[in-house]
C-alpha cells in the first residue's frame, strides 16, 4: 500500500516520543500490505475499527493513540486523516475526518 503522508507520522511523534516505534511499525506493516477489502485489514490488525466512509481506526501503542486512516482499495492508497491521542480521538468524527 502507498501511505499518504508519512510526514504527519513524524510531526506526531516528534511531539510524542513513545509513539516513534509502534507508528514505523505500522507503517512498515501498512506499506508492505496488499488490502483489497477491509476484510483484508482486519485479518492483520484484529482490533482495527471499520467505521465507514473507508475509514479504518487503528489502536497503536496499547490504544494510547489512535490513528484514522481512508483507503482507497482500488488504487491500493492508505490517506492518514488523522493522528491524535485517546483523549483528542474522543473529540473527532471518525466517519468525516
């Protein structure tokens, strides 16, 4: 999968240390995926939330963050629409982000 846009991994982590590791994982992870359904994700990332829209919700570090992602499975393109901690996470509508 190509990932759209790694920079806001690492604006993220540069604010928040802890998540450095387990978003390079996932992006490792993302970036070398061949999802063609969302059935396709839950299969590798059990506790991912399919929520609409083609919006993913991803837990990462323990469900400290969380990480919305829009993919396009035609075109096998994953969109970060959003990073944030739990606490920001509770204040967004994953569906329209």
């Amino acid at each position: 999968m190509r990932i759209i846009a790694k920079g806001t991994l690492r604006d993220f982590w540069g604010k928040h240390p802890t998540a450095v590791l387990p978003l390079q994982v996932w992006y490792k992870e993302t970036s070398e995926a061949d999802w063609k359904t969302p059935n396709d994700v839950k299969a590798r990332h059990g506790n991912a939330s399919i929520v609409g829209s083609n919006r993913v919700v991803f837990n990462i570090k323990g469900n400290d963050f969380r990480l919305i992602a829009a993919i396009n499975y035609a075109t096998d393109i994953v969109y970060i629409r959003f990073i944030g901690t739990h606490k920001e996470y509770d204040r967004i509508d994953a569906t329209t982000i």
